[in-house]
C-alpha cells in the first residue's frame, strides 16, 4: 500500500481595487474542481485540484469575490448584533428566542451557587466564594441552566416526534458538541447541542427531526432529505434560519 501526500496548505491573499482578501488555499488529490468556504468565523478557504494551476485559482476567488464580501458583511453585522458577552447584570440573554435579562447577586448565606427563573430574568445567586471569578462561576451556571431546559424540552418532543415519524430513538442526551447540533450514530443514540434552547423552538424541532429522519437514512440523500420534508414541510426555512444566526446567536466568547 503506498501512502497517499495529503492536502497542502498554503495562506494567500487577493487584492481587488482596494479590498484585500486573505484565504487558506487547500490542495487535495481527491477535488476535481475549485471551491470556495466562508467559515462563520470569517475565515476563508479555498479547495483546489492538487495540480490546479495558481492563476486559475486567483481568477476563481477573483470571480467569486462579490459573493466573499457579502458574507464577510454577513458575518460583521452579526458579530455586532451578537457582541462578546460579560455575563453581568442586565445583559440580555436569549432563551427560546426571547430576550430576557440577567441579574447576578451575591448571597453571603448561600450554600452553594445557583441560577433560577425569576420574574421573567435568569437570576444567578453567587455564594461567597465565587463572587471571586464571578465571570466563570456565572457562565458555568448559565451552562448548567441551558443544558437543563434543552433536556426537559427534548424529553417532551423527541417521543411525539419520533412516534409522528416511525421511528423510535434509543438513548438521547445533552452534550458539549461546539460544532455540531445534534448527532445520530449508527444505533440510533441521540445528542443534542445544549445550545439548543437558546434558540426558537421551531429550531430545535427542525433539529430532532433532522436527528430523527438520521435513524431512517444515515447520510444527507435526496431520501433523508424527503423524509425531512414529509415531518416538517417547511425544513428549509428553519436550516437556513439555522445555518445564518445559530453560531452567532450561541457564540458566547
Ligand atoms: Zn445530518
């Protein structure tokens, strides 16, 4: 067996008029054509033939440099709508899409730390001791709360989805998955991003069914993606909702 070269990287940078673009060019054997990634984070790839030849390459981005503006504005607007967060008091939270404030307090007499709903706020109440890394300590309990309401509300739709659509889900829980919102594995476990309930819960039905229709088809053909549409007919609009404000709206650092 010989051992394939695998991809090449190389950083490179465009410039139109006076617009600079800096992109990662990868080189693989397997890519027939050229392809262009605009990464949520801003990062452009590009994917090119091995043997492509530089200049065809340049002229591609350059062709394609309207369409990597525009996504770059994207994600710029986005970041500004959704700035770093602080994890203080008054800051605005999401919690099924609804904007609600926080309101962190610090209680000498609690025994431990916690975060619970009250009035329409997320109330975080910080023993003593935490009070030193209260941006750690509120961020943990924030996690802690969001996990749970992701859970309790899959708890309720997972089954009557899944009844809905055929199927039935052998195990499903709540993970740490940065990149993903969910995954199927090939014996029918369910994960959910805890993520998840910070997002209108139209989203996480699009989710658990996209999780769900998984167990029918383990890949993304046209048949997944019927089965998709037949339990939600309007998929598209969620996915696309998804794929534009989801890491945004979740991105907390
Ligand atoms: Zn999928």
């Amino acid at each position: 067996m010989s051992s394939r070269p695998g991809p090449i990287w190389r950083a490179s940078k465009i410039t139109l008029q006076t617009w600079e673009i800096s992109y990662h060019l990868k080189r693989t054997r397997r890519r027939r054509s050229i392809a262009l990634r605009v990464e949520p984070s801003g990062a452009v790839t590009v994917l090119a033939p091995r043997f492509a030849l530089s200049h065809f390459v340049e002229r591609f981005v350059q062709s394609q440099a309207g369409w990597i503006k525009k996504k770059l504005i994207d994600i710029e607007e986005l970041r500004k709508k959704h700035p770093p967060k602080e994890f203080v008091s008054g800051e605005m939270f999401s919690v099924w899409g609804q904007e609600y404030p926080l309101h962190v307090v610090s209680d000498a007499a609690a025994v431990s730390s916690r975060c619970e709903w009250v009035d329409g706020r997320l109330q975080i109440r910080l023993k003593e001791s935490d009070g030193l890394q209260a941006r750690g300590a509120v961020k943990d309990l924030l996690c802690e709360w969001y996990a749970r309401q992701t859970e309790g509300q899959l708890k309720e739709s997972v089954p009557a989805l899944a009844s809905a659509m055929g199927v039935s889900a052998r195990q499903v829980k709540v993970a740490e998955q940065r990149k993903r919102w969910g995954s199927c594995s090939r014996t029918g476990n369910l994960r959910f991003n805890w993520r998840l309930s910070m997002m209108p819960r139209p989203i996480l039905d699009y989710v658990i069914i996209h999780e769900l229709a998984h167990i029918k088809a383990h890949n993304h053909s046209k048949a997944f993606w019927d089965i998709v549409r037949l339990a939600l007919p309007d998929f598209k609009e969620r996915r696309t909702w998804l794929r534009k404000n989801g890491s945004a709206a979740t991105r907390w650092d």
